[in-house]
DNA sequence: CTTGTTGCAAATATTTTGCACCCAT
DNA sequence: ATGGGTGCAAAATATTTGCAACAAG
C-alpha cells in the first residue's frame, strides 16, 4: 500500500497547488472530490489557486497514477486517491455518502465473464447505487428507509 | 422482452423527432449513442432538428423508461433502448466495440455485498474494459493483441 | 537563469433553458 | 383551436487551451 507520493517522482515541481492537493487527497479527509470541490477546498484555505490549475494538476496526479478519475452516473468527474488497492464503490442514493468495498469473487467472475466473450480484461468500473440505512442518512423517500428494514436480518455470505 | 414502445402511453405526441429518434434505437442499428450521435443521424437522413429537441426527447425517454443513460468513463452520456433486461457492457480499448454481456452470478454477489455493507441495492453500473480479439481490431497498442493471445488457449468457466 | 508552472481569460464541449412559432390531436 | 412541441439562440455547466508573468531548481 502507497502511503506518501513524492513529487519530483514524477518530474514535477513542488509547487503550492500541487502541494496542497497532494496533501488534501493524501490528508483522507475527503475521499471523493471533483474539480470544483477541490478547487473551493484550495480556496478556502486562502490559496490564490485558478481552476486551469487545479484540472491541470488533477490530469497530471492522474497520469501519474497518484489519483483516479472516476465518474458516478454524472458528467462530471470525480477524483481520488489511488492506494494501490483496487476497489469499488457503492453510493447512497439518498444522501450521496460513497463507501469503498472489494468482492474478491466479483473480481474473478469479471475476468472470465471477459474472457468468455473474447475480450482481454485490462480494467473495470462498478458502481453500486443503493439506499444506506445510516440514522442520518437525508433519505428523500421514506420508502427507501421502510424498504431496507426488509434485509436487516437477512444478511447473506458469499 | 419490451419489443416496441408507443409513445401515446406516455402522454408524448406523436411527433417527427421522436418517431425517429424511437425508431433509431428500436431498429438495433447502432445500439449505444451520444446525444451528438442521434442528432447527426436525423441530420443525415434529412431531418430538420435541432440539438435542444434531441436532448428534450432523450431525456423525456429515460424518464419514460424508454432508454437507459449511461456514462463509460466519461463525460459524455450514452442511451440505449431499455429492452427489460438488465445488462452490463464490456468495452474495447482498442476499437471502442461495446458488447453487452449478463452474468447472474455477479449480480447475485452485488446484492449480498450491499447488503453486507447495510445497504439495499437499488441499481447498479458496470463496464469491463478490455481488449478484444476481433481481427478488424483497429488496435492502437500491438502489445494488447499480442498479449491477448496469452488468453486464446486458457478460457475458464465458472 | 531557464524552463516548467501559474492565473486569467477565452475557447471547447456537453447539456439546458427562454421564447416565439408551429403542428398533432 | 390550443396546448404541447419545436428550432434557434443564448445560457449554464464542465473542462481545456493560449499566453504573458512568475517561480522552482
């Protein structure tokens, strides 16, 4: 597991920005952030940061491969921190928290899945969308929150 | 198997963009397409629409449950005709091929793993990226093809 | 110093909205 | 006829690029 990336690795300069992101990713404050998250995070801190800078150093962390971009069922991308550690991700519906998971057995079914069909299997995108049941979730019906009482004791293994 | 939609059941008017843009998606022709995709083709059979119309009627659409938007790790939303039956898609890196595939297993695994974080699963996004094999792979990398051959000989089931 | 980096503004790309005119019912 | 639907243009949103000034090594 990746815990600290170095700058100069990768032939970039230390600047501020750069910095600053490195360490509000690193940092594990927040996980999942887009441009303009980071973006208001940097100015906020009273960084004197324009937004061509912060998308230029996203692409750059991306190719790097210190950050991953991904895109949650929107037009907008979001990026995080790559550990190192393939995951997935499954998102509340109700309140927007998004919660990192791995299935090992998922992982393996993808690839022969591919290989079934022919296809080489060199990455994969899996988003679950589903309704939390955490007390403060903001759930926008009510349903959700009565509908998930129906699994809370039926919880499966693989 | 939803085989054809009317458009009178959703309260929309029979009108010369949405006839065409519903006959584009039901004729299986192209099967995954951009809003700019619809548009040029309309353009190209000499139809006089314009961009707004298209983006009224594709979202319209999906609110009717007519076609499914998606995002392959884009910016760019994707729509594809709802037939009812849920699938995922595999991608080509290369030529940018996209198949559908179905593999009741991993649907089975997603459920038990939401539920095992406490959430019910409501939906799901899955793209598989990869090479395919296809001789009129217009590949960029050769390496991907030579390396898919790796796999020609060892294809597992499960 | 020298070259990479930045902030700003303008340009792109994608999608949405306002509005007057038009057509399906 | 009339209310929904359309095309166009402008706005909104997300991201990229040109460029002169600037700062890290």
């Amino acid at each position: 597991m990746k815990n600290a990336y170095n700058l100069k690795d990768f032939g970039l300069k230390a600047t501020v920005p750069r910095l600053k992101i490195l360490e509000l990713f690193e940092s594990g404050e927040a996980q999942h952030l887009s441009a303009e998250d980071v973006y208001r995070q940097l100015v906020s801190e009273g960084i004197d940061v324009g937004f061509a800078t912060v998308y230029r150093v996203l692409t750059q962390f991306e190719l790097a491969g210190v950050l991953q971009r991904q895109y949650f069922d929107s037009n907008k991308a979001i990026f995080e921190i790559n550990r190192g550690e393939h995951h997935d991700h499954i998102v509340c519906l109700d309140c927007g928290a998004v919660e990192e998971f791995n299935d090992e057995e998922i992982e393996r079914l993808q690839v022969n899945a591919a290989r079934r069909r022919q296809f080489e299997l060199s990455d994969h995108s899996l988003c679950l969308y589903a309704h939390c049941r955490k007390q403060n979730c903001i759930h926008l019906t009510s349903d959700a929150k009565q509908g998930a009482k129906k699994f809370e004791d039926s919880d499966e293994q693989t």
